[in-house]
C-alpha cells in the first residue's frame, strides 16, 4: 500500500469540494491520511471523526455527498467515504475480508487482482459464508488459472469439501463404535487387513486385528481432521 492517498487535480474546482467548504475540506483530508494509516477502507468512526474536525464539518461532507453516513441498529457509528476504493489503494483494509486476503493471497499479485478479491469476498461475507469457507475458497483460487469472478464458484466447491470432510469424519467415529471398516469404501478408503504375528490363537488374533482397525481408523481422523 503506498503512504500516499490521490486527490484529482481539478478536486480545487469540483463541486462538491466548492459545497463542502474549506473547513470541511480540512477534515476531509486528515479523515483521508487517518483511514489509510489505519486501513479501513475509507471508514471512520464517529469518535475519530469528530475528534479530527467539528460536527458542523463532519455534516458538512455528508451534504456534499463527500462522505455517508454510517448506521448500525439505528445509531449514528461512523463515516465512509463515497467512492473510496476507486481514488485510492487499499487493497487490503484492516476488514474481515481485506485481512482474509492479506493471510492468503502473496502481495506479489497484482494491485487490481488483490483489489478485485477483496471486493468479492466482502461480498460473500455479507452473504454469511464462513470465513474459514472463504480462506478455503482463496487457496483454491490460487490453484486455478481464473480470474477473481470465479470466487463464488470456488467457495460452493470449499463448502462441499467440507460438507464431506464432515460427513467423512461422523462415518469415522461410527466405525470406531462398531468395529466396521466397510462403510469407508464410499469415501475411497480401504482398510488393507495387516499380517498378524505368529503363535497367535484364534481370539487373540481377532484382538489384534480389531486394535489394527482403531490404529487405523484414528490415523484417518487425525489426517481428517487437518
């Protein structure tokens, strides 16, 4: 992320900015540095802003449509930037899904890639998919040789990885109760039956197998599970 935010060479002569005034205007410029060193995405919080500039400047910006205003359960929280990710380079805010792509997706990628999945994922966020579905669904995408757009399609495949990692894992613990291996087929899993010692008797070799079977059923889990 560069240290530095980009304002339009004709903003002196824009509207908005002629609306908003030049006290508004200040604080619409610390506002701007504050939300870059922080990463949020063109987000301030109510406390900061009024801590960077006045009430009166802070309405001022929302008039002009420089700034929305920001409610969560009918209270006022904070601001937000109109049109934020368009003027300036936080492609990986300090939000769920900008850290999401931050932890997966190497930097080496370009800007606009990066830019364009933390996009997507915020919207898959909001859709309330799971963050660990997601974080699956990036690495996947790692993997492929597709743009970001193909995201809703690589999280539908992580969440059926993981619906049958988890129906996987219930098979497993069932077998553990009975003793039975067999139904571990329909997963591609088969347990191949070690050679017993000799001077085994009959019981004692079906002790033996039956502690070969758990041995190997809780290897399964175990690399199940991670």
């Amino acid at each position: 992320m560069s240290d530095f935010g980009k304002i339009h060479r004709k903003f002196w002569d824009h509207p908005k900015a002629k609306q908003a005034g030049n006290a508004a205007l200040g604080l619409w410029v610390k506002a701007n540095a504050w939300t870059r060193d922080n990463r949020s995405g063109g987000f301030v919080p109510r406390d900061v802003a009024l801590e960077l500039g006045t009430r009166d400047e802070a309405n001022a910006l929302v008039k002009a449509r420089l700034w929305r205003r920001v409610d969560k359960d009918g209270e006022f929280i904070g601001i937000q930037f109109n049109d934020y990710e368009h003027w300036n380079d936080d492609v990986e805010p300090n939000t769920e899904a900008g850290k999401l792509v931050r932890k997966v997706i190497p930097e080496s990628h370009p800007f606009a890639i990066r830019q364009q999945l933390v996009k997507k994922t915020a919207e898959l966020l909001r859709e309330g998919i799971d963050p660990e579905i997601l974080e699956r669904a990036l690495n996947l995408w790692l993997a492929k040789d597709f743009g970001p757009g193909i995201l809703p399609s690589l999280v539908s495949e992580a969440q059926k990885e993981a619906q049958r990692a988890a129906t996987l894992r219930n098979t497993i613990t069932e077998c553990l109760k009975t003793g039975q291996v067999s139904p571990l087929k329909a997963y591609g899993y088969i347990f191949s039956p070690p050679v017993p010692p000799d001077g085994l008797d009959v019981s004692e070799r079906r002790v033996w197998m039956d502690r070969a079977k758990r041995d190997w059923l809780n290897e399964l889990r175990g690399r199940v599970a991670a």
